[in-house]
C-alpha cells in the first residue's frame, strides 16, 4: 500500500475527476500510473528509433572513415589534371 500527499490544487482536480467520471479517486489514480508506465515502456532511444535505417544507404565500403582524406586528395588531383 503507497501513501500520496497531494497539494491541495491536484485534490481538487482529481475530486473533480472523480465526480465527473464516476470514478474513486483510487481508480483515477491507477489509470494515470499505468498510462505513465506504457509512455515509459514504449519510448525508444535514439538507438531503437533509427535502427532500420542504419546501414540502409550505406556505400557497402568499410573503410571509408579511415580513408576519407585519401579520397579527397584524389579526387582533387584528379581535378587538376583535367585543366
């Protein structure tokens, strides 16, 4: 069994609550804790939401965080001998 002290403005929304959905205060309560914890459970990290797409582009080459400043290079030769 959990105690809560609520300040007195979220008492008398949750007595509001209650009366109008002819509900106990428990059960509001209970309602608004499950919805938390299924938001809690269901967001994802960065990780879990682009995990799909990882890869999905990708060249297939390995090695081309190493060797980016090779590339460039070249490719910036390569320039100067067509001119």
């Amino acid at each position: 069994m959990t105690t809560v002290r609520l300040p007195t403005e979220i008492e008398q929304k949750l007595e509001a609550i209650s009366q109008e959905k002819h509900k106990s205060k428990s059960e509001i309560i209970k309602e608004a804790l499950e919805k938390l914890f299924y938001s809690e459970e269901s967001q994802k990290n960065s990780y879990e939401l682009g995990i799909e797409f990882f890869g999905k582009f990708g060249s297939g080459k390995g090695n081309l965080s190493v060797t980016y400043k090779e590339k460039i290079k070249d490719k910036i030769h390569a320039k100067r001998r067509t001119h």
